[in-house]
C-alpha cells in the first residue's frame, strides 16, 4: 500500500473540516484553473473525511463491501481490501481508496489535496448527514404549512344553536326598585304580575326620548316589554318600545329614535301595550295588556 | 298721660282690625265691637300624578283538546267513529280559565278584554268580563278584594282543524285597562 503525504500549496483557495482541524486544498473550479483541458494531473486515489471512529466506521463499511463483491465474484482473488494506501494530513491518517470508491448522491468531493507534483488525492465526506438535516427541516415546514393551511381552510365551528325564546335585551336605562321587598311569585304554568305605572308620557322631539313610568316589582313572575303609541282616529301609531324591564326594575325613559309618525308640540292621547316574557324559558305569554287613556305630552 | 296713650293706641289698633275685615267684603261698617261672618274660600290643586297599581293572575291558558281518530276500516280504508272533545268541558262543550285584574290604585280603572286569533285554526275563543269597572281601592279592605277584582273568562270551543297540533298558539288574550 502506499503511503501518500499531503503537500502544502500557497495557492490553495478552499479549506475543508478535519476533526477539529482545518485541511487546506485546491476546489474542483481551481483544478478547473489550473488544469482547463483536463488533462496533466493524476488523482491518485480519494480519502474520506473522518477522525478516529468516523475514520474507522468508514473503513469496515469498505471492508463489508470487499465482502459483497467477493461473494458476487467481482473482487481479485486476492483482493483483501479495497483500500490503496495511507494519506497523512497534520496529525491524521486517512485510508485511500480507488477512484469513484464513493461515486454516487451520498458522497460529495470536498476538494483535491496534493501528494505529489501535479498528483492529487480527492477528499469526501457524506451527504448523509446534510441530507438527514434537510429532510428533516422540510418535512417540519411541510408540516407546518400543512397544518397551516388546515386552519385556514377548516370550516368555521357549528353556530350553537339560537334558543326557540330568545329573550329581549334589558333596556339599558333601567334601574333597581328601591326598597322593593316584595316576594317573587312562582309562575307555575301561568303567571301573576303588578303593573305600576303613570298615565303620562312626556315627548321631548329634540332628545327623542319620552318620559315615562313603569316599575315591574320583584314579586311579578314576569319580565316586561313597553310600547308606547298615539291614538288618533281609532288608529294607533307607534313611538318607543324599550328592551326588557325585569322583575324588580323600573323604566322611565323610553327612546323615540323609531317613531312611524312626527309629531307637533301638543298633546296627544296614548296607549302602552305592556308584553310578559317567562325569564327562564323566554316565552312570550300569550296574554299581553294596554294601558288606555295615557296623556301624551310633545314639546320640541 | 301713658295712660292715655295707651288707651289711644288700643282703639286706633281695634279700628284698624275692624277696617281689614271690612275691606275683604267691601263692608264700609268701621264700628268697634260689631260682629261679621264672611266665608274664606280656599282652593288646593292637587297636580301629583296618580301611580296605579294593577295585578293582572292568570293560568296556563292552555287547553287540550283529546281527539280519537275512531276505528279502522279495512274494507272502506276510513276510520268511523271519529269523536273529540275539549279536556275539562263542561256540558256545553267549552272549556274556561279564568284571568283576575285586581286595582290597588288610589284611582278608578276598567277592564275589557278581547282575543286575536292567529288564522283560521277551528278554535274557538270568547272572552267575557265581569264586574270590569273596578273602583278606587281607597278606604277597601286589603283582606276583601272582591269589589276590585274584574274576573276574564275565557272560553274555548271548536274542533281544530290540525289534529297533529302540539302546544300551537291559536291565538292571542289583550287585557286593556283604561
């Protein structure tokens, strides 16, 4: 076997990772250069690029594969190894193999380090360990992106479903009984309510807020809707209605914002139409009551 | 001399108040000591605004109506024998509850009442009030409410023409009070 030293060259343009060291050598573009027909140098064998137990683990894959060509009758009868000599570089020794030893995808040529005047050994090292951190940093951005666009493109979540009885917003404008100590009845399977109330509504057209009051005491077993209305001519004509005034509350201002009908100062005959909700199942009570003979009375 | 002016002061306060009073009815009489009645009339407006103070009691409203398709004829492919009638009917075939209006205001109220039928259902609807004007609850005992509860019947009758029908609102009850 032949022992091959590695030579130093002041035009060396590539530096390759032995170890802990670094190897000094010419590129594949600078023996391009160097040697543009092709022609007028040697390669002299390759070298794999590995340490101590890399090194190692690279020779028994080559004598593993001594055996295979053996067994398939392709190796000289007194082949016993594939390996043709010792290339020494710094503190280390590499094993050097024929030419094309490590032909293929998953060994690349790091440069050519000279052993001799126009006389190159090629150096390697495996693709393997690149190509397992590529593999893996695109299987992770794959994944990412498919998961991705799973989100993206997932459909919405089911709407829950609306309840039969959705039940009116509170009006924002009420405000809690004082002093109301009255027992809340049970509605059972009907209901018992007091309506407390005045029979005047004051308009403001300007605010567009009328003023009015009705207090729905802690005992009714229902929450309450009021509407207001002008009677004209056997006709009513709509003004306000507020969100819903529970049990306990009381509302005196009602909003005009959605009146049907424009009005003069004045004043004018009303009517509220009073609605009972269920508060806990928001059923609308199938009885519902007016209040007659309310004074309306519209400033400007 | 204080003595005399005192008495002097005395009658000039005496004649004054004579003249006060007379002044009021246009009575010229200036005499001391003379009696006069005159009647003072006061008048109060009352402009608090009345609360009234209404319970309105009612049940479920809620009525069945037990209908029996009769029995099937396999010859005819009909049933025979249909019948049905309301749960709880009297011998007249309707069916009532009853709705209280009840006033606890320091005021008069009254009380109708009217039905509004959601569509033609077969259901028949007849609301009825009675003792519906009711008076100031002032001075009524709050133990007797008799004479300030207004009672709504409400009767049912018919056939509905759904008998597949399951808790349908056939209608609406109004309570108006004026």
């Amino acid at each position: 076997m032949a022992n091959f030293n590695h030579i130093l060259k002041t035009d060396y343009d590539k530096r390759v990772k032995l170890g802990k060291e670094y190897v000094f050598c010419y590129s594949k573009k600078k023996i391009k250069e160097l040697y543009p027909s092709g022609a007028g140098y040697s390669l002299s064998g390759e070298a794999h690029l590995g340490t101590g137990k890399a090194q190692d683990k690279f020779d028994e894959k080559q004598r593993k594969r001594l055996e295979r060509l053996k067994e398939s009758g392709k190796a000289h009868a007194e082949q016993q190894t594939l390996k043709t000599g010792d290339l020494r570089i710094g503190g280390h020794v590499l094993g050097v193999y024929p030419k094309d030893t490590n032909a293929g995808f998953l060994s690349k040529s790091n440069g050519y380090v000279a052993v001799g005047e126009n006389q190159f050994i090629s150096i390697h090292s495996s693709r393997v360990p690149f190509l397992i951190t590529v593999g893996a940093i695109s299987a992770a951005i794959i994944a990412a992106v498919a998961i991705i666009l799973a989100l993206i493109t997932a459909p919405a979540p089911p709407a829950p479903p609306a309840p039969d009885n959705p039940l009116p917003v509170i009006d924002p404008n009420v405000v809690p009984n004082e002093d109301d100590t009255s027992e809340k009845k049970p509605i059972d399977s009907g209901g018992s309510v007091s309506l407390i109330y005045t029979k005047k509504a004051e308009l403001n057209l300007t605010a567009e807020i009328a003023k009015i009051y009705y207090k729905n005491p802690n005992s009714s077993s229902h929450d309450t809707v009021i509407e207001l209305y002008i009677v004209s001519d056997g006709n009513t004509y709509f003004l306000g209605r507020s969100g819903r005034v529970p049990a306990g509350y009381t509302i005196q201002e009602l909003s005009l914002a959605e009146r049907e009908v424009e009005l003069k100062a004045g004043q004018y005959e009303g009517l509220y139409k009073i609605y009972f909700y269920n508060p806990e199942t928001g059923e609308k009570a199938i009885l519902d009551t007016n209040i007659a003979g309310v004074t309306v009375v519209v400033t400007e | 001399m204080k003595k005399l002016l005192a008495i002097l002061l005395a009658v000039v306060m005496t004649c004054t108040l004579v003249f006060s009073v007379s002044a009021a009815d246009g009575d010229t009489s200036t005499a001391a000591g003379q009696n006069d009645s005159h009647e003072v009339k006061v008048t109060v407006n009352d402009e608090t605004e009345i609360v009234y103070n209404v319970d309105i009691q009612w049940t479920g409203l809620s009525f069945t109506y037990n209908y029996d398709k009769g029995d099937w004829q396999s010859d005819s492919h009909t049933y025979e024998n249909e019948s049905g009638a309301w749960a709880g009917a009297a011998l007249d075939g309707k069916v009532t509850e009853t709705i209280k209006v009840i006033n606890h205001s320091n005021a008069p109220v009254t009380v109708t009442g009217a039905y509004a039928a959601n569509g033609s259902t077969g259901v028949t609807v007849e609301v009825t009030v009675a003792n519906g004007s009711l008076p100031t609850a002032e001075d009524v005992d709050p133990g007797n409410l008799s004479s300030l509860t207004a009672t709504v019947t409400v009767a049912v009758s018919g056939e509905p023409t759904d008998k597949t029908a399951n808790n349908a609102v056939v209608g609406n009850i109004n309570i108006t009070i004026g």
